[in-house]
C-alpha cells in the first residue's frame, strides 16, 4: 500500500504490506479509509457486507466485529448466530472458514486442548494468532522454526506484523515448522 499505511493493530513503517491481500478502490482498513492503491486485511465479501465501522459500499471486506443476521463474513455466508474472527462463539459456531464442531478452536485450525482460539487465554504451547510466542511456540497455522515471525505473510524490513515491531529476517508464517 501507498504510504501512510496501518495494519491492523496501528501505524506500519515503510515499506510495508498489509496481513492478507488487495482491495479495489474506494477501500477501508479496519482504521479508517486508506490512499489506493489500498490493501484490506481480509479480503473481499459478497455484498450485503459489513467491516467493524458499519456497512461498507462495495466492494466491501468485514474485518471485525460481530454482524447480524443474515451476514457475511470475509469467506462467505454465515449460519446464525454468526460472528466474525475476532467476535466470541458459542456452539453452535462458525468461524470465518466455516462451521466448527465443538470445542470450538482458532479460526485457522484445531489446537491441542486444553487451548482455545484467538479470542481467549490458551495453555502453552498454544498460542493465538495475535499475542507474543516464545518456544516452543504455535501459530495459527502450525509450528514456527524460530525466529517465530508473523503468520500472514512476508514483509520486507523494517516491517511491523499485527503483534507489533518484528526483528529482521521478517519470513512468513505459510509455512509450518518447529520452533526449537
């Protein structure tokens, strides 16, 4: 994205890359709008579509909090009671890649238990996909091999992943592997 640019905890130094992917213009962050060329960090919904700020003219993205029915979120449609990733869940439940069978974990995946997901403490090694990881460490989409880095995608330094400041080499998370 064009300088200024935020993730989708605060403000990015440039150069810097958005946790999941583009937007057409006109686009909104899950901050406020942004300068296009622009990058969401979810990816596009079907309209009627919501973000965390309140309806959004298309093409749209939700990014956070919970919707009413019937909705959408950054995946597709949604069973009620419905909620997005970062929203609570409580059986029965789906998550922004689809129904979950309770125990209900992250959205990316199961976690051994006793875990839960990414809005809620968790015994380690289970770790969610927002706060700080030491090892061994897990994120949302597997085992990392330190330096245990973001879980959405590459940045090139200096860089900020949605934990805040990340030290360099910044690699993506795709990838699964073991912290040592």
């Amino acid at each position: 994205m064009t300088p200024p640019c935020v993730d989708d905890r605060g403000p990015m130094t440039p150069p810097c890359v958005d946790d999941r992917g583009p937007m057409t213009p006109p686009c909104v962050d899950d901050r406020g709008p942004m300068t296009p060329p622009c990058v969401d960090d979810r990816g596009p919904m079907t309209p009627p579509c919501v973000d965390d700020r309140g309806p959004m003219t298309p093409p749209c993205v939700d990014d956070r909090g919970p919707m009413t029915p019937p909705c959408v979120d950054d995946r597709g449609p949604m069973t009620p009671p419905c909620v997005d990733d970062r929203g609570p869940m409580t059986p029965p439940c789906v998550d922004d890649r689809g129904p979950m069978t309770p125990p209900c974990v992250d959205d990316r995946g199961p976690m051994t238990p006793p875990c839960v997901d990414d809005r809620g403490p968790m015994t380690p090694p289970c770790v969610d996909d927002r706060g700080p990881m030491t090892p061994p460490c897990v994120d949302d989409r597997g085992p990392m091999t330190p330096p245990c880095v973001d879980d959405r995608g590459p940045m090139t330094p200096p860089c900020v992943d949605d934990r805040g400041p990340m030290t360099p080499p910044c690699v993506s998370g795709f990838m699964p592997c073991v912290c040592e």
